[in-house]
C-alpha cells in the first residue's frame, strides 16, 4: 500500500524538478538517493576534497554509506554556487552548523528558492529552533523542514519510509511531490515549529533513554521514561504553538520512538556509553559518531525555561551530559519527585 500511494507523486505538475542538497553526510546523501529515485534532478554538495572525489569517481560515500552506489542522475557540484542553482535546497549539514553554511550561501541563493532543513536540534548558543536560524536569512515563506522516523541507511537502500514536510503555503506538497516515490512517503503539513520541536527534542529523550538501557535499569524504567519525555515534548509544543496532531505523528511520536529504542540511532548508542559508565569527553575523544542531542540539551531546557516549561527528564539529561549530575543521583533525582496526576 505504501508504494502503491505514493507512486503518482513524481509526475505531478508542481513538482520541484531540481533538488539540491548541502551537506554530503550519511543523511544528506541518502536523501539525495531519494530524490533521484523520485526522479530529480539532484545536485549534493559536499565538504572537502576527499569526499568530493569520493563521491565523484567512485559514486559512492564511502565514508558514511560504504557499499551504496549513487546513479547518474546525482551530480556533484564543486561549489555552493553550482548546488544553489536548483529549484529547492535541502540543508542536511548538522545543526551547529546551519547558521555559518547559511552566511556561505547567502552570496549565492536566488530570491525564491526554499530552503528545507533535514537537521534535527536547536542552535546551543541561541536556542533557537533550526527553522528560527533560517529566518534570520530568508522570509517565512521560503523555510521548509524535513523530520521523522528515518534512519540514513534504510533511506538509502530504498526501505520503506514515511516522513514529515512542513512549509508554508504550496511549498509543502510541491517537495511531496519531488521527493515521494515507491519507498519515500513524505506528508505535507504546514506546521513547520511542531516539526522542527518534535525533530529536536526527541534526541535529548534519546539519549536519557539509553543512559537508562546502559545502566541496566529495566525496560519498565525505559518504557516509563519514554512516555514522560513524549508528556515534555507535548508541554513545550503547546506553549511554542505547535499542533497537537503534529507531535503525536510522524515528526513528534513516531520518531521519538524509533530514535530512542534502537541501537541504530547514534543518539541512543550515545545514551548507553554514558549509562555504562563512559564519559562525554572520552566518546569525544575516540571519535563518537555525532549525537545532535548532546549541543541540543543544554538548548532545549534554557528555551523551555525561557517558555516558564518545566523539562525534568530533560534537564537531568543536560546534568549528566555537562557532568554536574553522576549518573547514581539521576534516577533518584526524578523518582523523588512529588508525586501528582499524571
């Protein structure tokens, strides 16, 4: 059924005909797959030489996807000014780095191409959502988000997968139709803070799922953390005005579950090293794959005390995470807690 609604979406007038892609990660280029699998034009720009020609000669990320080959219809641009020329931009470069891309491609963007954020975090020195740093360089009317339950790999070797477009007015359904095919589902919505929220949020939940997983506390305990990281969420979104349906879908729900009861998820993994007894600086050291929810954190809880939004699962995170909590007081710290209605 999946393949069979989405298949209609590549021939569809409207349609954005040439997709680019800024960031040649795991992520940014297994959407650059999906968009040529729909039938894009795709151009996927990537930093340094040694990706370039990776990506160029072998036509192959070797780096971050090893084993999947890219088809011809994926160009690889040497400059921004050459990916900046297609009809929408996809921004998937990590989300501390969103604002200086943004100063890099503002020289060279047209005045009405979109710009579509595929990371997932709040900016650490601001607070802001990804969405929110966008609008600092474009009107509202050009920023668009791309979130859900999605792991690099599975989008890459063309796995089903569902996810969540938001943008104003008909920017949404016109990047539906672009990019959905037989295995990339995308729904269009118009709630681009929800998305952005639910997105970033939910690796901070990740990850205080794992410390639980690592330090062999139980399902029970895992299963309890979930379901009041999801209560978090929903407060803050309320107060931010995101819309209820869209943090119980896809973009909220949906990947808050994937992303913290996998082992895939970098965030989780992350979560778990901790609960074993591991420490931020020594992951940092040996090179731990990027965990969005580490900057996020700290970002998360002063935006949310700045909302006047209490975020206890997540601040004891954030504790843990900078090393003024030890992973003993945590527990004890939330189940302490007065005791109320849930």
């Amino acid at each position: 059924m999946l393949g069979i609604a989405v298949r209609e979406f590549g021939v569809r007038q409207g349609a954005y005909e040439h997709i680019g892609v800024i960031g040649g990660g795991a992520w940014g280029t297994a959407l650059a797959l999906a968009a040529a699998r729909a039938g894009r034009h795709v151009s996927l720009w990537a930093r340094g030489t040694e990706a370039v020609q990776s990506l160029r000669t072998q036509r192959e990320n070797i780096r971050y996807l090893p084993g999947i080959k890219m088809p011809d219809a994926i160009a690889v641009p040497a400059g921004l000014r050459e990916a900046a020329s297609a009809d929408a931009l996809l921004l998937v470069v990590p989300a501390q780095h969103i604002r200086s891309i943004l100063s890099a491609l503002r020289p060279v963007l047209g005045e009405q191409i979109p710009l579509i954020v595929c990371a997932k975090g709040l900016e650490r020195s601001s607070g802001k959502l990804m969405t929110e740093v966008v609008g600092e360089f474009v009107g509202e009317d050009r920023i668009g988000i791309l979130s859900g339950p999605s792991f690099a790999r599975d989008v890459a070797l063309g796995l089903p997968t569902a996810v969540t477009v938001a943008a104003p007015g008909q920017t949404a359904q016109r990047l539906q139709w672009a990019l959905g095919s037989t295995t990339f589902r995308p729904y269009a919505s118009d709630d681009v803070v929800g998305v952005a929220l639910g997105g970033a949020a939910k690796n901070v939940y990740a990850i205080a799922c794992g410390i639980v997983a690592g330090m062999g506390l139980g399902e029970s305990a895992r299963a309890a953390l979930l379901a009041r990281s999801f209560a978090e969420l929903r407060r803050l979104g309320e107060a931010l005005g995101a819309k209820p349906e869209t943090l119980m879908g896809l973009s909220g729900l949906g990947d808050l579950v994937l992303t913290a009861s996998s082992s895939t998820s970098r965030n989780f993994s992350f979560g778990f090293a901790i609960g074993k007894g591991r420490t931020r600086a020594e992951l940092d050291a040996q090179g731990h794959p990027l965990a969005e929810g580490v900057e996020t954190a700290p970002a998360l809880v002063a935006r949310a005390a700045r909302q006047g939004i209490e975020l206890p699962i997540a601040e004891t995170a954030a504790a843990i995470l900078d090393g003024s909590l030890p992973l003993d007081a945590a527990m004890a710290r939330l189940m302490e807690r007065p005791l109320k209605a849930e």
